[in-house]
C-alpha cells in the first residue's frame, strides 16, 4: 500500500475509531494524531486479523481495510484509556 492510502486509510479509521469512543483527551489530538492513529490501528487490526483467521489483512484503499483498521484503532483507543488509567467521558 502506498503512503498516500495508509494516510487515507488511517484518516478514515481515526475519524470512526474516535467517534466510537468519544474521548477523555488522552487519545492522540489534532489531523495528525487521527492519521497517526488509524495507522497504527491499521497495524493492530492487520495483525490481529491475520492471527485470528490465518489469512492476510486487505490491502489498498477499501472497506475491507477501513473496517480492519478501525477495528485496530478501536483497540489501540481501549489499551491507551486501560495504560492510563481513564473511562470514557
């Protein structure tokens, strides 16, 4: 996958993750936290899918990779709140 769609990817997954879980303001802040966010949930979810169903994670820009990505996000939101120690606003 290119950077422009892991960027597009993790954009979309960041914005879903964070409404999903309305934040207490320990997740990561601004356009660039949402990236960096679905990033790193793209990598999460892709792991964690990869894992569970022993078959490779989406590629490209698509549902199946959003969907795999806010997952991961989502994830990634619940270890940050359960490190730190706050609940949901």
């Amino acid at each position: 996958m290119s950077i422009i769609a892991w960027i597009v990817v993790g954009l979309i997954a960041g914005l879903l993750a964070k409404a999903a879980m309305p934040g207490t303001g320990n997740e990561p802040a601004g356009w660039i936290g949402t990236i960096i966010l679905g990033i790193v949930g793209a990598v999460v979810g892709g792991f964690i899918w990869t894992t569970a169903t022993g078959r490779p994670a989406e590629t490209g820009v698509n549902v199946g990779s959003v969907l795999i990505a806010f997952v991961g996000a989502v994830v990634v939101i619940w270890v940050l709140r359960m490190v730190t120690g706050r609940s949901s606003a």
